[in-house]
C-alpha cells in the first residue's frame, strides 16, 4: 500500500482521488527527456522513415514492435514510476517491466488511421488470433495499469489519446456480473461504448517524459494526426503479480481497486 511519509510519495492524496474516479493520473518529467530523445532515435530508424523529409512519412500510423534498449527500459524503472505502481497498485504488487511494449508512431495525415475506435484494453486471451476475441474480467486478469508514455511532446494537434474520464467506473460495472470469465472486446464493444459517450472527454497531452497512468478499465480511443511532426508514445501494460483482490481480510485496497469497488457500490 501506499507510502504515509509525505515526502516520498509520487502521487497527492488529490491525485489518488482523481484515479478513483477519473481513471487516470498525469506524471510530468516521469522520466527524463533525454531518455525520451534517444528512444525517437532508435524508433525513427525503425520506422524507415527521414525525419527531416516529410514525403516519407507516407503511412498514418507505423506500428513498432516491443523496445527493451536502455531508453525504454530506463524510461519505464524511474524511482518517481515506482512510487507510482506502489502507491496505485500495491507494494509488491506489480511486476517491473523491461521494455516499453508497441509503439504506434502517428504521422502527420489527412488518411483516417482505421484504428481510432473507442475500446479498452483488453488483457487475456491472447491466444486466439482474433484480437476481438481478448479478453478482460473484473479482477483485471495480466493488467495492474495502463500507461501511456509521451516521448515526444504531444499538443492538441499531435494525435493525443482521447479519454473518457469515469469511464472505467461503467466498464467494471459491465463486467462483473460475468466472474473470470469476463466479456471479449467484441462483447464490450457491440455498442460502440455508447455507455459511456455522455462522459467528459480529455486529452492526453504533455512534453516528452509525461506519463499517464490509467486504470485498466479506462475507455480511450486514438485519433488522427493533424499536426506537424510525428508522435512517438508507448502504451504497455504495467503486469500483475496477480489478480485484484475486490474482498480483502485487511481492507489494504489500492487505489485500482478502490475504483473497482466504489462502481459496484452505486
């Protein structure tokens, strides 16, 4: 559970509360921009692409595959991201990672990317080759977070996620009455999550090096890049060391499943 020492929390008591309820909490200088600028090197090589000749940047999205090099790895294990999952998921709770996942590089287009629907991210099940089969539970099976890590500087323009504050709250409430087993993202998805169209909608932006740390029932949808220079961000799991416990002899919840229990208390 969360430190009590004040002066070595990563997260505001304001803050925790915002994650409860939002589903989401913003991290400036999580990790350092340098870090940041060295990781573009090795995607901008990886791409195939020229920084400095736009007509090669001839796709809306580039999809890159998982990146254990020192940037990333050093990017996701900042003391202040440590806090962090201690302090939204439990000590001892998570798993640390050692590379940063896909990173779905956006460019500047007028072509629709065709992956901009609202979803969640769904966390087991992978096995089956239809990823509309995935799955997620109520104890959120093999996803303690999702987390969003900038490293370039994303405004407005720059194809920021999009994020339905309090959306989580509804997504819980879909799932529990289906136990382990859970719904498929075709199954959360029949309705184009109409459920939670009514709810603000907010933008991930900030300098490279902001990270934001998501519950992992979080509804969030990318969207086209109608800026001017590419945006490089990665979206990985922070992993479990095991299922969310929704009924615990010592009332030790964290934050996730605070969130968790305060939906199905409504």
């Amino acid at each position: 559970m969360p430190d009590n020492n004040i002066s070595t929390r990563a997260l505001s008591e304001a803050q925790l509360t915002q994650f409860v309820h939002d589903g989401f909490v913003r991290i400036d200088r999580a990790f350092p921009r340098d870090l940041a600028e060295a990781g573009r090197l090795i995607l901008w090589r990886d791409t195939g692409c020229d920084p400095s000749d736009s007509s090669t940047w001839t796709e809306p999205v580039i999809r890159l595959g998982d990146y254990s090099q020192l940037p990333f790895a050093a990017a996701a294990n900042t003391p202040v991201l440590h806090r962090a999952f201690d302090e939204l998921v439990g000590i001892g709770r998570w798993l640390p990672r050692g590379s940063l996942g896909t990173f779905p590089v956006r460019f500047p287009s007028p072509e629709n990317p065709n992956d901009a629907g609202w979803h969640i991210d769904v966390s087991f099940g992978h096995e089956n080759p239809d990823f509309m089969s995935w799955r997620a539970n109520i104890v959120s099976k093999g996803r303690a977070l999702l987390m969003l890590f900038l490293f370039s500087d994303v405004g407005t323009d720059d194809a920021p996620t999009r994020i339905r504050a309090g959306s989580h709250l509804d997504i819980a409430r879909q799932l529990a009455p289906h136990g382990n087993a859970g719904l498929s993202l075709g199954e959360l998805a029949a309705d184009g999550f109409a459920g939670s169209a009514h709810l603000p909608e907010l933008l991930a932006l900030g300098e490279a090096g902001t990270v934001y740390l998501c519950h992992p029932f979080l509804v969030h949808a990318a969207q086209p890049h109608r800026g001017t220079a590419p945006r490089f961000m990665a979206q990985p799991p922070l992993l479990p060391r095991g299922d969310l416990l929704l009924h615990r002899d010592d009332k030790a919840y964290s934050p996730v499943e605070q969130a968790i229990r305060l939906a199905l208390a409504d």
